[in-house]
C-alpha cells in the first residue's frame, strides 16, 4: 500500500519540538515524566505517532484561556 500524503506517520523528538515550538529537553522531560505524548522506542530511538499527536492537540484545542 503506497502512501498519499507527505506528512510523516512518526515524528522524532526534535521533529515533535519543532512542531509544539518547545525545546527538545522539555520533550524529553516529559517522557521520563511519563506525561504524553506516548512514544515508541524503536532501536534506541524514540519516535511519536503522528495521529496520537493530532489527537492529543484536538483533546487540548481551548476555545478560552479562562478555562
């Protein structure tokens, strides 16, 4: 089965960092937090689904910063 889209179906680390505009030791810290997002460890590398990121951004979406 080809893919049709050019997004990727993992992120990295540095690659989920860039796309939430934090640094990468704040990702990290949160992984041995044990705080989402969830991950996979593949080899040695740490790597995000990218629709459990999505959902986790649709989860988190605010309409009001009061709440």
């Amino acid at each position: 089965m080809a893919l049709t889209s050019e997004e990727p179906i993992y992120l990295t680390t540095e690659e989920l960092a860039k796309r939430w505009r934090v640094s990468t030791s704040s990702v990290s810290k949160w992984r041995v937090q044990g705080k989402p997002p969830i991950f996979f460890q593949i080899n040695g590398t740490i790597l995000y689904k990218l629709a459990d990121i999505k959902d986790l951004e649709k989860a988190n979406r605010k309409s009001s910063t009061s709440n």
